[in-house]
C-alpha cells in the first residue's frame, strides 16, 4: 500500500512538470528547451525527494520495513537529475555554434518617423524581456548569454520575436509600454511612404581599444543579421532600426557610440 502511494505521488509530480515545460518552452530555440527540461528534473527532484521526507517523518512506524526502499526512492532520482543535467550541459557544448557559453552584447535603437520608440518593460523577477540566451533588460541592448545552438537562434527577426513583436522584409512590430505598433513599408511617414530599414555601425578593428574604427552599413538581408561576438560595445555592434524615407545612411548613432567618439577612442571612416 505504501509503495502504492509513493508511485502514485511520483507520477503526478512528473506528469505535472513535462506538461508545465511542453507549455512554457514550445516557442524557445533548441538550447533553452533542453535547459529547462533540465530544470523541470531538478525540480521535480526535490519536489518528491521533499514529499518522501515528509512521508517518511509522518509514517516513521510504518515505513521502519521499508529503509532501503525508501532510500533507492530518494537516490536513484538524484543521481538520474544529476546525470541528465550534466549530459544535457555536455550535449548542447557540442552540437552549439559557438561550442559553449557566451556572452555578446549590441547596443539598438529604434525609430519611427524620427520618434525613439521604447520597447516593452522587463516584468518579474527576471528583469528581463526575452529568454535567458536571448534578451533584453530595458537598456537598449541585446544580450546573448549562455550557449548558442544555431545562427537562427540570434538572428535580428528572433530578437523581436522574443520581444513580443516581429520584423520582416516588410513589416515591424514592436511591443511598446501601451500598445503594439505595427509599421508596414508604404505607410505614410511625415506625409511621404516610409520604409523599414536598417544601419549597422561596426568596428572593422576591435583588436586596437582606444583607436577604434568603425563604419557604417545598410543591411540588405536585415532579418537574418546576427550581432558581432563582442562583450562590451563599441566594439560590439550599433544597430539602427528605423521606419523613413529610404535613404542610404542613417544621421541616428547609439549614446555608447557617441560617447566613444567624443572620448576620441573611436573615429569613422
């Protein structure tokens, strides 16, 4: 009968927490829904390492018989979380892009018809919009953290995605602090079609801190750009997104930037 139970509470811990993950990670890339199918284990772990305590401590007379069994209960899935764990780590370090951890980081910016738009506010305890590989913390900077599975995975299009919102060859849709704003290329911006472009400042020399060099240019494939590999910015990336008339360059420029050329530490070509 005790061992009955036991099953039974196992069971509906773990059916409870791959339901909860399948919800909660059916929109992530690969690395994070192996991260957090890893975490549903640890979870779920303690969960009946803890009710086994309990269990143990309510029913002390009745499971004096039952020690050993009660102890395989408590260590075979502590060593089964442990395992999964460290060959889910193993795992993603090796079919990963970037065959481990990283962290990368680009300042942006986004404007509509020369208005700065301020994307929706990290809520929570995470302080963050976006997933742990991939976000945001209301800095105007994207973050990349942890291990890269595929390009996709950091692509701009999946960063808006991640927002909230979304970028195309043709539209922009961003999630705002009030409203989702959409634009499409064509609407009218300042009486005139605008369009949905994008300006990337990049340091051709990031080798040489202090006499940095960098340049401007217009993405054509936009969607599918992915950030320099860089930590701190400058040398990492400056992006411009921005709804106008078309145009070849961009007068836009991120504070980070500026404040390097006015310390004289970065000058453009």
């Amino acid at each position: 009968m005790i061992e009955k139970k036991i099953l039974a509470v196992a069971i509906i811990l773990i059916l409870v927490s791959v339901a909860s993950a399948d919800d909660e990670t059916s929109k992530l890339d690969d690395g994070v829904k192996l991260k957090n199918q890893a975490m549903s284990v640890i979870i779920v772990t303690c969960i009946l390492v803890t009710a086994l305590v309990i269990l143990a401590i309510i029913s002390k007379r009745k499971l004096h018989n039952h020690k050993r069994m009660l102890f395989l209960f408590m260590i075979i899935p502590i060593i089964a979380a442990t395992l999964y764990t460290a060959g889910t780590t193993i795992y993603l370090n090796q079919i990963s892009i970037t065959k481990g951890p990283v962290h990368w980081h680009a300042d942006f910016e986004i404007w509509n018809c020369g208005k700065k738009m301020d994307p929706v506010n990290p809520q929570g305890l995470s302080n963050r919009v976006g997933t742990p590989v991939f976000h945001e913390h209301n800095d105007f900077r994207i973050h990349v953290e942890g291990v890269v599975v595929k390009e996709e995975d950091v692509i701009l299009r999946n960063f808006f995605q991640v927002l909230g919102g979304g970028l195309t060859e043709n539209d922009l849709t961003i999630p705002s602090r009030d409203e989702i704003i959409s634009l499409h290329d064509g609407d009218l911006c300042n009486g005139k079609p605008g369009k949905i472009q994008v300006f990337v400042y990049t340091v051709v020399n990031p080798q040489e801190p202090g006499n940095w060099i960098f340049t401007q240019e217009k993405i054509a494939d936009y969607t599918k750009y992915v950030l320099s590999p860089y930590s701190h910015v400058p040398p990492g990336d400056c992006i411009i997104i921005e709804f106008d008339q078309e145009k070849e360059k961009t007068d836009k420029i991120c504070t980070t930037y500026e404040a390097a050329i006015k310390k004289g530490e970065l000058h453009g070509r």
